[in-house]
C-alpha cells in the first residue's frame, strides 16, 4: 500500500513519531501545557475524567461552561437530553435526504466538469443537513458557514488566552440568531431539533437558556464541521491513491473502512484540552493540580505501538481505533451523522465521477493550528 501524502498532517509526522520515542509527555512552555503523545497515555486521559477535568478553571465572559468543557454529573444529564433529540432513528431516517443533496449538488457540478471541494462539496452538504435538522430555512443557512469558520479557528489553546474580536463577534451573532428562533419555537413548536430541544428534560428539568444556546451551537459545529473535513480528505485520499478509489467503486462495502482510515490518518481536530483535577504522574512525568493537557489526537492515530505500519494508508486495517472522535464521555456528539454522510456522499461522487483528480496548477490551501489540521481548498478536474 502507498505512503501517505498531499496532506498538511506530513508535515508533523516526524516531529510525532520523535517525541513518541522521546519525549511521550512533553512541557510546551509557549501554551503552558503539557501535551500527550502516545495512544496509550491520550487514551489513559481521555478515558480518565476524574483525573483530567474538561472543565476549564475560568471563564473571562462569566457563563457556565457548555457541555464539551463540563464534567458529570452535570455533563451526564445533558449528553441524556441530546439524545432524546438527535437520536440514531432521527439520524438514519435521514438517508433519502443526504442522497438527495448530494445529487443535487454533483448535478450542479457536472456540466462545469470542475469544483473546489471543500467550498462546493464537503462544507454544503453537511451544513445542509444540519440546518435542516435545526429548523433553519435555505436562505439563512450561508450565514452558519460564517460564524462556524469563526469559531472553530478563532480560539487559542490556552483558557485564558483573549479570543479574537472576531470570534466573540461572530459567537454572539449566532447566539442571538438562536435565541430569537428558540423564541420563535415557544410560541409555535415544529418538527426540528430546536423544538425536540425545548420539550427534552431528564428527572423533570429542562435546560436553561444558557444550554439551549450553547447546545444548538454545539449541534451547529459538531453536525456539519466533522462531516466537512471528513469528506475534503477522502477526496484528497482518492485522488492520491486512484487505486484505492477503484476497489471502493468495484465494491461500495469497503466505503466503511475506508472511511474509518481516513479518520485516523487525517483527524480534523488535532487535540483535546484537559485540566489536571489533581497531582498525579503521566508517563514518569508529574503533573500539578491546575495545569492544562493536550493529548495530540494525530500522534496517538500514528503510535506504532497500536498501529502497524502507522503511515501505510490502510483501508483493510483492522482493528483500527482510531482517537479521531475522542473516547470516553466526550466522544464527538457528531459522530454518526458524519459516517452516514461520507457512507452515502462518497460513493455517489465516486460513481458519478470516476476521472476526478487534483488540478495540479493549484496548491492544496491548508489549515494548521493547534486545534485544526486540514485542507481549506481543493480543486479537482471531474
């Protein structure tokens, strides 16, 4: 099987596979946190949450943490409510729906015979369907792409670090535009996510505003940003391994591991902030009560010691767990949507436009930070 290539992730692979080998638990003083590169010590504090709090120390705008920086109990009761919500029979039914965005958008794209797809695939079809789910109408939905640009890349990995004026401009615009729908959903509940939301409750109690907004927030990011890179790196994938992209169109089953090695080599979000809870050793290394964690999701989905032959793409891997959703009580929200979506699209854009390959005249635009790692602009010949 071919190395893998044309992606920004090359470019920390060996920086990883050094500090595996050397410095596993390592002290960057420019973030003041320690940062975990194992699979073994990642998953130790993922799936220690006792240990390694979500809950950040502090928050300079005064609100509660939302549900990926709250620990349980508390986090417990949500995760329940959500269920309620955007449960797997919701998420399932809506196959027909993504078959038939996905249609509609290769349709649009076929007598151009190109497409940047990140722009015109892998962000529209996601995002689609998440605003669908929410209840929000065709006309508003460019506007979800605007404040979910801003804010998964406009944060630092420090808590305390000052969020750019953008960020805050651009949260505080989706919350209001939410809370005005919520509103709306009182006076005259429908059949959508922001209604389900309203009327969920575990042991009688609802959520409070606050919730509420930070909740359709989450559904926002979690529901369309996961599915977005997952599908801008299959396709890089395919155009890189034309092989690999031919057994999966001979045989449309192996879509589903290969989806699967595509989330491990290629993990849109890099990392997993922590906060140590208590004094406790990691790996040999003593870390204080206060002091922040990241465990580096991309260096533990390339440990050799969980899998062989690490930077071998690798569609027959098994087993193949990946940390590229998390683990633990954290695991992405997202998750099922975005392997339904990449099972269904993936297929359909392979079938309809078997030639499609990268137009070498433009660069891959890339996106790295300590968060995000991924491509921002693809353009490919169909």
């Amino acid at each position: 099987m071919p190395t893998i290539h044309k992606h920004p992730i090359n470019l920390l692979l060996d920086w990883y596979r050094q500090m595996r080998a050397t410095q596993p638990v390592y002290f960057e003083s420019r973030y003041g946190c320690w940062l975990v590169f194992s699979y073994a010590d990642a998953f130790h504090v993922l799936n220690d949450p006792v240990t390694f709090s979500s809950e950040p120390s502090e928050r300079e705008d005064g609100r509660q943490p939302g549900i990926l920086g709250m620990d349980d109990p508390r986090h417990r009761q949500l995760r329940a409510i959500i269920h309620q919500a955007f449960t797997p029979r919701i998420i399932e039914q809506l196959g027909p729906r993504i078959i038939a965005v996905t249609n509609a958008l290769l349709d649009g794209l076929q007598e151009r015979g190109e497409m940047e797809v990140i722009q015109e695939f892998a962000y529209p079809l996601p995002l689609t369907i998440i605003a669908e789910l929410l209840g929000v109408p065709a006309e508003e939905q460019a506007m979800f792409r605007t404040w979910s640009t801003a804010l998964t890349r406009g944060f630092q990995p420090s808590a305390r670090a000052a969020r750019p004026q953008a960020y805050e401009e651009n949260e505080r615009a989706l919350r209001s535009y939410f809370a005005q729908k919520l509103e709306e959903r009182r006076r005259a509940p429908q059949d959508d996510l922001m209604s389900h939301l309203l009327m969920a409750s575990v042991d009688g109690q609802k959520l409070s505003e606050e919730e509420l907004l930070d909740f359709c927030k989450l559904l926002l990011l979690a529901g369309h940003e996961t599915t977005a890179h997952l599908l801008g790196n299959a396709v890089v994938c395919f155009d890189a391994y034309p092989e690999i992209a031919k057994q999966v169109r001979a045989d449309p089953a192996l879509i589903m591991s290969a989806i699967e090695e595509i989330l491990r080599c290629f993990p849109s979000v890099s990392g997993a902030l922590r906060r140590a809870t208590r004094e406790t050793i990691l790996n040999g290394q003593r870390i204080e009560p206060g002091q922040s964690i990241m465990v580096q999701a991309v260096s533990a989905n390339y440990d050799e010691t969980q899998f062989p032959d690490p930077e071998i793409f690798d569609i027959q891997r098994q087993p193949n767990r990946h940390l590229t959703f998390g683990h633990g009580i954290h695991f992405c929200l997202g998750a099922p949507l975005a392997r339904l979506e990449a099972r269904i699209a993936l297929p359909l854009l392979l079938e309809r436009f078997p030639t499609l390959k990268h137009q070498p005249e433009h660069s891959i635009e890339t996106i790295v930070s300590p968060f995000l790692v991924g491509v921002k602009a693809f353009h490919v010949t169909l």
